[in-house]
C-alpha cells in the first residue's frame, strides 16, 4: 500500500528553507565577502537557509550594513522580509545598523516598512531611531512607516529619538506629524528630553505642541528633571510661566489638522512664504 506523505508545513515567520548551523553563506555575507558570496550561490548554496536562531544570510548582511552582498543575495532570491526568531525582518536589521544604502535597496526590493508585529519585535523606524540614523528614519517614513507605533519597551519612535537625543531624528519624526504627547508610563518625550538636558530637543517639542504641564507617573513635571541654571531648565520655565501665544497656538492646530499631509500641503497654500516657513517649523 503506499502511503500518501504530506508536504512539510512552513516554518511560523515563512517558508525561508531548511533548519542549519550557521553557514559558510551566513558568514561569507556578514563579512561582507562579495566574491566569496556569489562564488557560493553560482555553486548552488542556499540564500534562504536558516540557522538555528532562524536568521538568514540577508539578516547578517544587512545588519553590517554589507549593501553588495545584500544585493547578491536579493538578485539570487533571498526572501525580503523573512523573520529570524525574534520577528526582526532584513529591513529591521539594516535601520538597526544605520546603513541607508541597505535600506534604500531592501526597501526598493518590496522590503515592508510595517511588519506585523509580536511581541518581541521593533519596527524598522524605531530601530532606525535607537541607531540615531536621520536619513534611515526618514527613508522609512517616505515609504509610509507608521510614526507612532507603540514598543511596551521603548515607546514610540519619537520618545527613543528624544532618549537618545536625536535631534535630527525626532525633527523628521515631527515633521511627518508624530505625537509629540505620545507616552509609556506617562513618561512624555519632552520628559526624556529634559531627563538628557538636551535645550534644543526640548524647544522643538513645545514649538511641536508638547504639554510642558504633563506629569510622569511620579507626578512630576518634565522640568523637574532638568538642572536649574542650564538652558533646558531655562527653556522650560519660560513655556510653564508663559501661556502659549496665539499665534502658536494657530500653527500647532493647522499642522494637526493637516497630520502627515502637513510638508506636502503646506507649501501649495496660497499664503505668503514667511508664513509657510513659519507653519512648516523650519
């Protein structure tokens, strides 16, 4: 009698090849050895394998930011947004190595800016917001990244920026139109800010429309974290003693109306361009 055997199920995060140590592919394309990758792949080595961890030869070449053997690897059918077994996907990876190039290619590649998330997984942008990478965030936000997604661990992409003093990150982020009140355990980002000292953080997020009167879970105030005599304390004595003027209070409303139409739209009004400037927080 012959016996009818079923074709294996996929694995959870995808049908990404056969279980395996790591791999002369896995090393050859972390360290960033070209020749040495396509040699393989000529000879009929797997791009899909997956070690133990389930990541695979993308996962190590785009955490090293090694744009060829990306490269070499896509052309050669590596699956774009393959899970090792934490859930990070190859974009997640190149935005947590700072690598725009290897952002730019996964994402052209059809690498998706918002994968479902478990429990354990960061999205790209809030990786490319912990490694501090302005043109990555950015990247990721032109393709459609969800701004405000929400880490139990980190928060949102906008509180990582301004824990970890990326100006340049959260002013993209905000400029997109992110939450400047987002929260995690009603830590604010303007609390992270001043927690850091950083003046110049902490004023783009007022001029945002961050509430200087918010209180952490201790009831305390951003200012209370800032150290008297310095201009981050400075800064936000000012907006708690001074109310917010009306003519801000206006730019805040348009540009929360607009959302992330705002950079768009705002330059086609029909308004002089000091305005422009002014509504866009230039």
């Amino acid at each position: 009698m012959q016996v009818e055997v079923e074709s294996p199920r996929p694995y959870f995060f995808g049908d990404i090849g056969c279980w395996s140590e790591r791999t002369e592919v896995h090393k050859a394309a972390y360290g960033g050895e070209a020749t040495l990758l396509q040699r393989l792949i000529q000879n009929g080595a797997s791009v899909n394998i997956v070690a133990v961890d389930s990541v695979t030869p993308l996962h190590e070449a785009a955490i090293r930011g090694q744009t060829e053997c990306v490269r070499l690897l896509l052309d050669a059918g590596a699956q774009v947004d393959a899970r090792n077994v934490d859930g990070s996907t190859p974009l997640c990876e190149a935005c947590a190595s700072g690598s725009s190039e290897c952002v730019q290619l996964l994402l052209d590649r059809g690498a998706k800016v918002d994968p479902s998330l478990t429990s354990r997984i960061t999205t790209p942008l809030l990786e490319a917001c912990i490694s501090g990478s302005a043109d990555c965030v950015q990247m990721v936000i032109d393709r459609g990244a969800c701004l405000d997604t929400f880490d139990l661990y980190h928060g949102t992409p906008l509180i990582v920026a301004c824990t970890n003093s990326n100006v340049d990150c959260a002013k993209a982020l905000l400029n997109a139109g992110a939450n400047a009140n987002a929260s995690r355990f009603h830590d604010t980002a303007l609390h992270n800010a001043a927690r850091r000292g950083c003046a110049e953080l902490l004023e783009m997020l007022v001029q945002f429309g961050a509430n200087v009167y918010a209180r952490d879970k201790h009831n305390h105030l951003a200012s209370y974290f800032t150290k008297h005599g310095t201009p981050a304390h400075t800064c936000l004595e000012h907006y708690e003693s001074s109310p917010m003027s009306l003519m801000q209070q206006c730019r805040i409303r348009v540009r929360r109306m607009l959302g992330t139409r705002a950079m768009k739209a705002l330059p086609q009004l029909d308004i002089p361009p000091r305005l422009i400037y002014y509504l866009s927080f230039k």
